[in-house]
C-alpha cells in the first residue's frame, strides 16, 4: 500500500511539474519571458487613460489591450519612443517643434514606425492580429504617441522616457549597450 501510494504521488508531482512549469516561467518578468528580452519602455506605466480620447480610439485601444498583451505587456508599446507622423506633419513639426528631433532614444519619428511595428508584432509566432484589427490597432498608437509625447505633453514626455532610459541603464547595463549601443 506504501509503494503504490509512493508511485501515485511521484506520478501526480511529475504531471503537475509537467503543468506548472511552463506557466511560472511564461510569468517571469526577465529577458526569459515570452515578451523576449527587457526594454525601458517595460517599467513604464501599463495602461493609458483613453477616456477623453474620441470613442473610435477608445474602442481600438481595447482592441490593441486585446491583442497586444498575447506577448507583452502594454508598457512595453505605450512608453517607446515611436512617433508615427505622416511627412507633412514632420515638415511642421520641424518648424514648430523642432526638439522632436534632436534624440531618437525619446522621439523616434518615422511616417510609418507604427505601422511597420504591428506588422512586425503581427508576423511572430503565435500573435494573433487580424487583418481587420490591424489598422486600428495602428490607428490608436499614432493618436496616443501624438497626444502624449506631442504638443501639452512634449515637455513631460521627454523627462519621463530619459527617467525610462536612466533607471534602465543602472538596472540592466548590459542590455542597454545592446539596444542603444552606449
């Protein structure tokens, strides 16, 4: 009775191993986790306050919420340096706003970083985005990106990307050489 008892409990340990394993380790946080490896943009905040976006932005927010955290975590999105402005808005912005410019590690403009993004992101393995959730989801990153890192925010948003930038450099050094080189 002893023994059988043994072999049952080793057998229900080493299935539930089988189980649990893979999801403690899909739940970590470092470079091992499914969202890949760390970036600042991950300790950043982890949602964004929609409610006084238009209502069609609010609806693609749910549908980036939706389809983005398959294999990351909002943060990682929300706090980038991507700036998606068409080439007359750059033209504009070089007039009027021309520290926009001035470091890529806070502003990354480009007339298509979104959209190149989420089709990156939609082509890797096991992310579902539909062909019809596609340019929502871009549709909600180029209105947010152009509301909090442009115009009233340009000011706050670039503080808060360097502090971004700065506690990732002293958190994960060499990490930080990898993405940025320095």
């Amino acid at each position: 009775m002893q023994r059988l008892f043994s072999k049952t409990f080793i057998l229900t340990v080493f299935t539930a191993s089988l189980i649990l394993v893979p999801w403690v380790r899909s739940a970590r946080a470092d470079d091992a986790g499914p969202g890949g490896p760390p970036y600042p943009n991950d300790a950043g905040e982890a949602q964004v306050d929609v409610s006084q976006y238009p209502s069609e932005i609010q609806a693609d927010y749910k549908i980036f919420a939706r389809r983005c955290t398959q294999c990351h975590s909002l943060s990682r999105p929300i706090n980038s340096q991507f700036l998606q402005l068409t080439s007359d808005e750059q033209k504009t912005a070089h007039e009027k706003e021309p520290d926009l410019f001035t470091d890529n590690k806070i502003w990354q403009i480009s007339d298509s970083v979104w959209t190149d993004y989420v089709k990156k992101m939609q082509s890797k393995p096991g992310a579902i985005i539909r062909a019809s959730e596609f340019d929502k989801i871009v549709a909600f990153l180029v209105y947010d990106s152009k509301t909090r890192k442009t115009g009233a925010a340009k000011n706050t948003w670039p503080v808060t990307r360097q502090k971004l930038l700065d506690d990732f450099k002293k958190s994960n050094p060499k990490r930080y050489a990898e993405i940025f080189g320095k």
